[in-house]
C-alpha cells in the first residue's frame, strides 16, 4: 500500500522533473504531467490527473478507465519535456523517447520501466472543468483555448518499487 515515503516522493516529482502517465496497451500511450495529487476520498487512496480534453490520453483513458503513474528516479527531463510535443496519434511515444515498456500488475497496460515508482489506478470519479464555475484568471491564464482539463479521480489499487 502507499506509504508516506511513497507521497514524499510523488509530490516532490510533481514540483520538479514531473512524472509520467501511461494507458493503453496497443501501444500503450504515454504523457507527461506535473499537475497532479495525491490524497485521499471515498475511503481510498486516490490520484487525481487532469488531462486535456483533446489529448490521445484522455480518450484512452475514457475507455478503458485505467493508467499507471510512473515516478522517475533518475533524471528524466528530456523525455518528459519531449513527451509534451509528440501526440501518440502519431509515433509510439516509448520507441520515440527511448522508454521502455513494462507490464503492470494489476491493469491492463504498462509501466515505464526506466523510472523508480509506479502507482496503478482505476478511475472511480471523473469531474470536467467548466467556465461557469471557474476563476477569471485562471480561465484566462490556462484556457482561453476552451481545451479544458478532465479531472480523473482514480483508486490506487497498486504501489511498487522497481
Ligand atoms: C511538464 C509537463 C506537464 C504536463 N502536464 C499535463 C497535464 O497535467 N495534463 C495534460 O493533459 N497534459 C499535460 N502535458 C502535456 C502532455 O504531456 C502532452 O500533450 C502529451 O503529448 C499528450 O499526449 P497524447 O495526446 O498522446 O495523450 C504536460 C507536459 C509537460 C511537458
């Protein structure tokens, strides 16, 4: 289960190099993300992912209502700033990046095997931003394109270590 070294380390990734999301399976899709938490609701650990709506992610993740996060030990910066300009659409981003693929153990996708922490999550909540509750600057600031964020609240259903 998550323990608080596991938080530790999750919300300093989330503040420095960031972390990586994977979902899917053929192949499996990959983003980058340092937006995030880690917290607890429903009675269970739960990470919250906010995907843009027009991402390979997001409609991924709508289908199968799975992804693992990956924390990296080393640094990965490279990868995770490259992961933001190419779409999975188009090229299997873990051949792209150099990244290699490992099986999760509980959902039905992947790992990225080259980082040190991998949490598994099924999506229990989904909660899409909307204008009309929105804070003006913010709006103005992150989505004057209207590409709003889903906000994935997904169980931790595993935690390991490489
Ligand atoms: C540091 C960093 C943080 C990012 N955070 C997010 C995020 O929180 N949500 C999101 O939808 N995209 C985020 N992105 C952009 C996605 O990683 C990027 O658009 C990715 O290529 C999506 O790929 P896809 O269309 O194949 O799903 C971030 C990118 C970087 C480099």
């Amino acid at each position: 289960m998550i323990t608080q070294k596991h938080i530790t380390i999750l919300e300093k990734a989330l503040h420095e190099q960031g972390l990586f999301v994977t979902c899917g399976k053929n192949p499996p899709n990959l983003m980058s993300t340092h937006w995030g938490s880690i917290g607890y609701f429903f009675n269970r650990w739960v990470f919250i992912l906010p995907v843009r709506q027009n991402k390979l992610s997001h409609e991924i993740i709508d289908q199968t209502g799975e992804f693992t996060v990956s924390v990296p030990y080393t640094d990965l910066r490279n990868a995770i700033m490259k992961a933001d300009i190419i779409s999975g659409r188009k090229v299997d981003k873990f051949i792209e990046l150099h990244l290699h693929p490992v099986k999760a153990k509980q959902v039905n996708s992947f790992v990225v095997g080259d980082c040190g922490l991998h949490l598994e999550c099924k999506v229990i909540y989904t909660s899409e931003i909307t204008r009309a509750v929105l804070n003006d600057a913010i709006f103005d600031e992150l989505y004057s394109k209207k590409d709003y964020h889903t906000m994935y609240f997904a169980e931790i259903i595993m935690v390991w270590e490489k």
